[in-house]
C-alpha cells in the first residue's frame, strides 16, 4: 500500500512508509515553522488572501452588552423567556401509569383446540417490578412479545403460542409428505390400464 | 473530492434501502475492505523520507491520497 504526499513545495509524490507526526512533534517550534510555511505556500499558489481576522466581528459577548441592557429589539429577540405558570411542569405531572402496556385491554382471538371456533381472550395486567415499572420492553414485531394473555380456558404466554404454531406446522407438513408418498407408492403399483395389482391394499 | 467520495463510498447507509449495507458492497457484493483507510485521515501530517546527495532526510508532509492499485 502506498500514499500520495503532499509535500513542503506543493508537489505530490508516492510514499510506501511513511509515519504519523506526533501529538508532541506537532508542539515543537521548528515544526510549527515548518506548518506555517507550508500554509503561506500553499495559500500563494492557491492564490487566496489571508483569512479574516475576528476583528470587528465582536466575538465576545461583552461587546454586545449595550445592545442587552437597552436595545429593547434585541432583548424581545434573545431575552424573551416563554413561560407560562398554568402549564406544569414535565416532572410535576408524571406518574407510573405513562408506562402502561399498549396491549392493556386489548381483544385476542386465538384458536382453540379443535379449530372450529377460536378462543376470545383479553390483555388483563401488565407486569412491574417493586417499584411500578413495567418489566421489559415491547418487541417491534407482536409476536415476540412476552406478555401474558388471559384466555378464557387457560392461560397462554406468547411463547407457549409460539410453540404451539411452530408444533401445528411441523405436524402439517408431515402429514404432506405422509400423504404424498403413499399417492406415489399406489401410483408405481398401478398398471397402465388402470387395474390395480393389489385391490385390498389399504393407505 | 475524491477523498470524500471513497470515504462515502465505505460508509454504511440506510439511504437508498441498503439497509446499512455500504453503496460499494451493494455494487460489487463483496466485503468492504477499509484497512487503507485506518492509518491515516486526509490531509493528515506524517514524515516521509527523501534522499539528498546520498543522505537520507526525513521530511514533513501531507496525505493527500491512498493508491490503492499497488
């Protein structure tokens, strides 16, 4: 790997090793010289002036102080302080129950154990800890969360849930591939004309 | 200019539905390599070495760009 260097002439020359000027090197005087040269160059061929100095630009606020004290545009412009005292303050007004879950009374409806007809059941509490704070966070996506559902034959977490569609697909793509390979064993066992070999063959 | 534009280039991003990949990664699929740019920062000081009549100086300068076909 090799640079390109700028050098003290404002040529550009390839470099294979070269190394970092130090924190402590950049203090020395000689180099400091060496820096401000480089810059005067560097500013002449570019042929830009000298930066403008701050004087007259009032940097500092003690320059502006007449302008505070009796300008009066200048003090409804930067003094102005909006407050209203019928309007609380953010820290007077909370209370625990801004970390209500988003869940909390909401409706479900889960399918039961036949599938028929799906199971109603309602967000009743949200968990906390000793001192009234909820405990964990919502997950962006519904079905990670881990809050407590109440059914109304049992009671579910979203895990349990979640093991129990992961458990329901594993079963029906077993009973496919069942299915699907007892079709193609009575499909090899079938003659062309349509006779079975075996007609007492069960599947 | 063209400093900024590598830089950019190897920055991931969330513009565009690159989904914090880096623009030069979704182009080429491969797996930015930024080692070239972790020594040293645009114009950066650093001490080069230079020979004059057979002696070997070291000189101050400036990074103005990596070659990175060598």
């Amino acid at each position: 790997m090799s640079y390109y260097v700028l050098t003290g002439k404002c040529t550009v020359i390839s470099r294979t090793t070269i190394q970092q000027v130090t924190n402590l090197e950049l203090q020395v005087n000689s180099n400091k010289l060496l820096y401000k040269e480089f810059d005067q160059e560097v500013r002449r061929i570019l042929g830009e002036e000298e930066p403008q100095q701050d004087i007259g630009d009032k940097p500092s606020p003690e320059d502006w102080a007449e302008f505070k004290e009796f300008d009066e545009d200048f003090q409804e412009e930067f003094s102005n302080i909006v407050s209203k005292y019928d309007i609380k303050e953010a820290d007077d007004e909370f209370t625990l129950e801004v970390f209500n879950d988003t869940y909390l009374n909401m409706e479900l409806a889960l399918p039961s154990g036949d599938g028929a007809q799906p199971a109603f059941a309602r967000v009743t509490k949200r968990l906390r800890d000793t001192n009234g704070l909820p405990i964990g966070t919502a997950h962006d996506n519904p079905i990670l969360d881990s809050c407590c559902m109440k059914s109304s034959t049992k009671m579910v977490t979203s895990r349990q849930w979640r093991q129990m569609q992961l458990l329901r697909t594993f079963l029906r793509r077993l009973m496919q591939k069942i299915i699907v390979t007892f079709s193609l064993m009575r499909s090899l066992i079938t003659v062309p004309m349509g006779r079975k070999l075996c007609n007492n063959t069960r599947f | 200019m063209r400093w900024v534009c590598k830089v950019m280039q190897r920055t991931s991003t969330q513009a565009g539905g690159l989904n914090g990949c880096t623009p030069i990664e979704s182009v080429t699929g491969e797996t930015t390599d930024i080692l070239e740019y972790l020594d040293f920062g645009f114009y950066d000081s650093v001490w080069y070495h230079e020979k004059v009549l057979e002696r070997d100086y070291r000189v101050v300068g400036w990074v103005s760009r990596i070659v990175l076909e060598v």
